[in-house]
C-alpha cells in the first residue's frame, strides 16, 4: 500500500474540480472534558480542523483516541466543553430542537455497530418512513413515499418488498448497514460522518459498503467524514488524512503525502502496524 | 408481545404463580356470587365458633326421625363425655383398686368403661385420697351413668293461653335426622370470628380490598417512579440532581416510619381502603425510581436513541418509544413487586392499627388487627388467623413466582 498504486482515482471529482473546494464544517479548539478534578479525562484536546464540500476525509486513530467523541460533538449529540464549530460559514447554533433538526437535515451519521442502531421494537419500514418526513414529505401520499423509499433501497441493492413489514433483527448486519446508507439517500445531508462503518462486517460486505459511500458521493456530491482505526483502508478511501492520538490531530494532509511522506512518529508507527501480505511480520 | 406471553406460559415458574394467583381472582369473584351478602355481618352471637356445619336444633326436632341403631354410639357418648384428664384419674382409681397396670389401656373407652363399673364403689375410701377427690370420682360416676342412661328426652313447650306444659314429642337415643331434611343448616368452613362473623366470607371480601390496595399502591409507586426515573435518566443535569436528592432523602429514612407517621396523622374517619392505598404507593416509589434511572442512564447514550435524535424526534417520543420498551419488562416485574409489598405494607399498618377504618370493609391486615385484640392465638382460635395468615403468603408468594418467572423470560441468561 505504500507505493498507493492500487488507489482508485476515477472517483474522486474534488481532485478534477478545485474551484468546489468551499468549506462546509470546520472548527477551532474544539476540546471535550469528561470528568473534573483529579478524574478529569481529556477526550478530545484543542483540535482544528476543516472538511470541505465534497471531500472524503478519513480520521485515523487508535481506540480511545477521541475518534467518537469528535465525531459525537460533530453531531451536536454531546456538548462541547470547549472551542467554536463552524457549519456553512457560520456559527453553529443548536441551542432548539428546532435549530438541532435544522441541523441534523444538513449532517448524519453512520454507527459502527448496525446491531444497536436500530430500536428493535420498531419495524423497519418507520425508520425509512421517519427520513421521507424530515425531507418535509409528511405530506405526501403513501405512494409516493414507497416509491421513494424503495428508490432508496434499490440504491443499496437490497428490495424493499422483501424488507417491509421485517423487525431488524431478522436481517443480516451487512444489509442493516446497507439500510442506514439507504437512509442517508433519503436524508442526502451536506456532510456524512461514517463512524467506522465496516467494522463489525464482514470482509465481503465491507467492499460492498464502501463502494456505497463512494457512489453516494460522486452521485450526491457528499461531504464524508470517514472515522476508522484502518490506516490502509484510510488511504483507500479518502482524499484527506487526519491522524489522532490521545485527542490530538497529530498530523493531517492529502492521503498520499501523509502516507507517502510520513512527519509525525505516531504516524510512521501506524504505517508500520498495517499488515503486509508481501512481507514477514 | 404475543411471543412473550408464549414464552412466559412456558416458565414453570409463571405458570405455578399465575395458576395460584388464578385461583385466588377465581375464588374472589365467583364466592359472592355463590354465597350473596353483607360479608360483616354479625351471624354469630358470640365469639370464635369453631368452623364446621351448624344445625338448627329447633328445626331438627321438626325433621323426621329414623331409628338407628349402632353399637358404638353410647361409647362415643362416653367418650365426649371423659376428658384426657378424667381418664387417668379413673386409671389411678383402678390401681388402687388392684387391677394389674398393663390391663388397663388409656384409649380403650369400652374397656375402661367397663373396669370402671367393676371396680368403682362410692364406699371404698382408698388411704391417703383427699375428701375432694373422692367426690370428684362422685361426680365423675354420676355424669357417666347418666349419659349411659337410656332415656328419651320429653320435649315441653308453655301453651300459649294457660301457660301449662304440654309434651310436643320424645328424642329417643337412636333417633336421627338426616342433616339435608334439617331446613336451616348454616355451614361456616372457617367459623366465625370474634364478632361472629363468617371468616370465609370476610376473608374472600377481605382478599379482594386488599388487592385493589395493592394494585392502587402499586400503580401510583410504578407510575412515579417510572417517571421520576425516565426524567433524571434522560434529561439528566440539575434536574437528575434534583430528583436523586430526593430519592436518596427517602431512601435514608426507611419508608415505613413515614408510612406509620403518615397514617397516624390522617384521622381515622378519613382513613378508607383507597388512602391507605395512596398513602402506601406514596411512600414506596424510591426503588423503582432508582432501578429506572439506572437502566435509562444505560439506554440513553445507545446508538439507536442516537439515531432517533438524528431523526428529529421530539423528547417525548424519544423517551416513549426508544426508552420505554426497552425498560418495560423491567418496569412490569417491578409493578408485581410492588402490588406484593402493598398488601403486605397494608397488613403490617392494619396489624398496628393504622390501617382502614375498621367497620364497612375488611381488609386481610384487619382481619389479623382483629384476630390479634381479641387474643385468638390465646383462646386457640387458629380459624381467626392461620387462614388470613396463609392468604397473605399465597398471594404474595404466586406474585413474586410470576416475577421470578418472567426475570427469566426477559433474561434468557437466568434459564437454568
């Protein structure tokens, strides 16, 4: 991997189109604090950043390296102890729901683990149902928003006709991850945060899974946050690498100089620790 | 839901506790059909009748007669008639009299009876026997002859006009009267109690006021508990600081002297089945607020409510279709719980006195209140008790069956 010939670079359309480069969600001194006193525990520490439209960028980092919790700022799910975030050019302001759904139209997510993502008490078909409302299709009729849910997961290769009326335990993890992107086809926010989505899938389903992001980027010029502790699959995926420690962004860069040329020592041993197939460990 | 049930009717355990508890409703509902009427009211003149069938003399002296004749029925008069007491001292007798020890036997009424008309002389002044217990055996031997003694008994009655006796019939010994010829035959299962009240009745009565206790302070504990729960576990901040403070106020001071402090100070007149029942459900919340909080604290930071908030839903839905399911078998186990600890809180004040106001409804802990002033347990009235007593524990014990029963259900880890 570290010649980066096998990158695919036909997909990627932030490269061929500089003049998109605007920037969509940034922030300074972003900190969160867990605890205080003698527990405190310093989650994520004073980090900048800034994704623009458009791009894949890929946060790396090692468990516990405040990865989930950035991302769960980014969300608005967790309060910020620190630092400014800035979402279109502005401020951002979640301060009412009615502010935070304002949000939440323009950013989503992706969980790592499709098991829990889904209240298991509720059919599937609400879930999808839940995005064709918040797109403002309340109003719709009923036709109408099977066809658009079923568009959605044809997008993801999976029939609606054999999902509906199914609680989620009764499909496989592979196809519950598919349904969150068919999901985020309904919702088509501004920005992506893919919190390890391939993580707990299997090989097979895990090609299949970014191939989904990457088309739901050059279909839907999405913004992809991509979150993975994978270095390899990192430099795989993604126009922009951020490498984390201990809630620190220890180097960021394009993919190839951050991978080709490495600066930071935490960074070289990251690239040490992606198994090879062509050497002895 | 369907498949929980399935599953819960598969528990050993649920099905013994629910079939109990089945019983228990069954009886409740069908008995004052069967046996209609005021359950208080005072049929006995008189306290602790001993349970059994009681017959109407008057009536049985109107029902035909048949004669029968049976061999042992003067030796089952004899019998009622000598106490364990008269019997060794009727041995004592024979002893002194000479008859060999191990010719004598304790239980034998015929035998005894027989040596005793051989050997007993009222002139024989044995050494050392006090005047009193000579005329002791005196009076002993009386009472025995005259039970022997084959009499019909003349029945009397005043005329109306000239008050003289006239004869209305004769009972001979060996006349009988079959009980279903006899018109008014009262049976009391359970005797009465110390008012001369029907138990069983009372206590069917009794079992469904305290039920409906238990439900009421169940209900209000759950409900307040459930709420106070979702909202420090959800919301959490100030207000789960809040209410916590609270919770662990009432945790500290045991609820039960709130309980007594709280009864005591509501006047006996306004002291009826239903503020009792709010007065228990208002003081045992704390657990289930504790146990909700815990597990919503658990559920709030999952993916799935994540994914929900991403989704725009508003607070409330939130809480009630991502949370609450999820709790909900929880927060049902923790209701049965609740309505066992009712009753049995409900006893515990009544025992004291501090239950319900004691004249329009009896409740299981009354009856136990009651029992407990009119010494019972000292007059060896075990039917005023033991049946009250053996109620609580039933119902209890199905309640906290079914519970343990469905802990395995909604946690297949338990299944052994």
């Amino acid at each position: 991997m570290h010649e980066g010939s096998n990158r695919p670079t036909d997909n990627r359309p932030t490269e061929n189109c500089p003049t998109e480069k605007r920037v969509c969600l940034s922030g300074t001194g972003v900190t969160k604090v867990f605890g205080a006193g003698s527990r405190k525990t310093v989650a994520v520490d004073h980090v900048d950043f800034s994704f623009n439209e458009g791009e894949m960028i890929s946060i790396v980092g090692e468990s516990g390296s405040g990865k989930t919790t950035l991302v769960k700022m980014l969300l608005g799910l967790t309060s910020v102890t620190d630092g400014d975030l800035y979402f279109m050019g502005k401020k951002r302001d979640i301060r009412t729901r009615r502010r935070k759904k304002a949000y939440w139209k323009g950013i989503q997510a992706i969980f790592q683990d499709p098991f829990s993502a889904y209240n298991i008490f509720k059919k599937i078909d609400s879930v999808l149902l839940d995005c064709v409302h918040m797109r403002g299709g309340r109003h719709l009729p009923h036709e109408e928003k099977i066809r658009m849910i079923s568009e959605a997961c044809g997008f993801v290769n999976l029939k609606y006709e054999e999902l509906t009326n199914k609680y989620p335990f009764e499909l496989s993890g592979g196809q519950m991850q598919r349904l969150m992107i068919a999901r985020i086809f309904l919702l088509r926010p501004k920005i992506l945060l893919a919190d390890e989505p391939t993580s707990m899938i299997d090989a097979c389903s895990r090609a299949t899974i970014l191939d989904m992001l990457m088309k739901l980027r050059a279909e839907e010029g999405m913004t992809i946050v991509f979150i993975t502790h994978d270095l390899g699959l990192a430099y795989y995926v993604s126009d922009r690498l951020m490498i984390m420690e201990k809630g620190v962004i220890v180097e960021q860069g394009a993919a190839d100089e951050v991978i080709l040329n490495p600066q930071h020592p935490y960074t070289k041993q990251l690239l040490s620790d992606v198994p090879k197939l062509t050497e002895p460990w | 839901m369907k498949n929980i049930f399935k599953q819960a009717f598969h528990s050993p355990r649920f099905v013994i506790g629910f079939s109990i508890f089945a019983c228990i409703l069954l009886t409740m509902l069908i008995y004052p059909l069967l046996m209609p009427g005021n359950p208080l009211e005072m049929i006995g003149l008189g306290t602790f009748f001993r349970p059994g069938t009681y017959v109407s003399v008057y009536d049985a002296l109107d029902a035909d007669s048949r004669t029968i004749k049976l061999s042992d029925a003067d030796d089952n008069r004899l019998a009622k008639a000598m106490s364990d007491a008269d019997r060794i001292s009727m041995m004592e007798w024979l002893a002194v009299a000479g008859v060999p020890a191990e010719d004598i036997d304790l239980r034998d009424t015929h035998g005894l009876i027989s040596l005793w008309k051989k050997y007993y002389d009222p002139s024989v002044r044995p050494e050392g026997m006090t005047k009193a217990k000579r005329n002791y055996y005196e009076r002993l031997n009386n009472r025995l002859v005259a039970v022997t003694r084959a009499d019909t008994i003349t029945m009397l009655s005043p005329d109306a006009e000239t008050g003289e006796m006239e004869e209305r019939g004769r009972v001979a010994k060996t006349d009988y009267v079959n009980v279903s010829d006899v018109t008014n035959v009262r049976r009391l299962p359970l005797g009465t109690d110390n008012f001369g009240r029907d138990m069983l009745k009372e206590l069917v009565s009794a079992c469904g006021t305290s039920l409906f206790i238990g439900l009421v302070a169940g209900g209000i504990a759950t409900f307040i508990g459930l709420l106070l729960g979702l909202l420090a576990g959800y919301i959490g901040g100030l207000l789960d600081d809040f209410i916590m403070f609270f919770t662990n106020i009432f945790t500290v001071i045991p609820s039960f002297v709130i309980l007594i402090l709280i009864s005591f100070s509501i006047d006996q007149s306004q002291r009826g089945a239903l503020t009792t029942a709010v007065v228990i459900g208002l003081t045992s919340w704390v657990w289930t607020t504790r146990s909700v909080r815990a597990q919503v604290l658990s559920l709030r930071n999952r993916d799935h409510v994540n994914l929900s908030k991403l989704s725009g839903h508003s607070l409330s839905r939130i809480v009630l279709t991502d949370i609450l399911p999820y709790i909900a078998s929880y927060v049902v186990m923790a209701f049965i719980l609740q309505i066992s600890s009712g009753i049995l809180a409900e006893a515990q004040l009544s025992l004291l006195g501090l239950g319900p106001k004691t004249t329009t409804t009896p409740t299981l802990g009354l009856m136990m209140n009651w029992a407990m002033l009119y010494s019972a347990h000292i007059n060896g009235a075990w039917w005023a008790y033991y049946p009250v007593i053996l109620t609580i524990a039933l119902i209890t014990f199905s309640l906290n069956l079914m519970n343990t029963g469905l802990d395995q259900v909604f946690n297949p880890q338990l299944r052994s």
